[in-house]
C-alpha cells in the first residue's frame, strides 16, 4: 500500500492515495489532520487509500462516511477494526489494542469517551465535529 509506505518513511499523521496517486500528506496530532481533510473536501476521499497513525472509533467513523477503500495503521482499536470490517474496508495494521489513551496517557483520549455510547458512524462524525467547535 503506498500511503502506508508514505506514512511510515515520512513524518505524517495522514496520508492518501487515491488511484495510485498522492494526494494529500498531513502532519500533526491526534483526528484533527484526518478530520480536515473530510470537512474540507480537500480531496474526494471515496475509494482512496488512507494511512494514519492512530485509528479508534472516531478516526473509523470518519473513514466509513467517506467510503474509502481501505487503510492502514500504526495502531487501531479494536471497535475501529470490528466498524471497518463490517463497512467492508481492508485493514492493515501493525498493533492491535483495546482503547486509545488520553496525550497524558492518565485516561482515556476524550473523543473516543464523547463517542463510547454512539454507534451510528455519521452520528459519531457529528459529535466530533460539535466536540471541535
């Protein structure tokens, strides 16, 4: 998968491809690069491959509601496995947990908490972008 080589030789919290081709490469932290991309129609992420370092419910979510093709990750939960296989998206990744920690790794990361009880992937895409505004 080129995004992933992309996002592992380079120091990119995104990345996607889309027919082969580069078409966009974000740095920064946390769902905010991913979640740019998706509210400002940057680019058509339908079909496209993305690569991004951390993938939870939230980061699933947003990939879900732009129908990418597939994706990989440094680390994914294991509901954003479970949500992106069941939207039929190919998953590579290279750890496998249970929940994403907060930046102070003292609790939870606060959006994957806002969106625990959410399970319809648009509503979760909602409750993000209210949680940002």
């Amino acid at each position: 998968m080129i995004a992933k080589e992309i996002l592992c030789e380079n120091d990119y919290a995104c990345v996607v491809v889309k027919d082969g081709e580069l078409k966009h490469a974000v740095k920064g932290m946390g769902i905010k690069p991913l979640l740019n991309i998706y509210l400002e129609n940057l680019i058509d992420l339908e079909n496209s491959s993305v690569a991004d370092k951390v993938i939870g419910k939230s980061a699933a979510s947003i990939m879900i509601c732009s129908k990418i093709k597939d994706v990989y990750a440094d680390v994914i939960t294991e509901k954003a496995y479970e949500m992106l296989m069941e939207n039929n998206i190919d998953i590579e990744y290279g750890v496998l947990v249970n929940s994403i920690k907060n930046r102070l790794n003292d609790g939870p990361c606060p959006l994957e908490n806002l969106v625990k009880e959410i399970e319809v992937p648009i509503d979760i895409v909602n409750a993000i972008i209210g949680f940002f505004k």
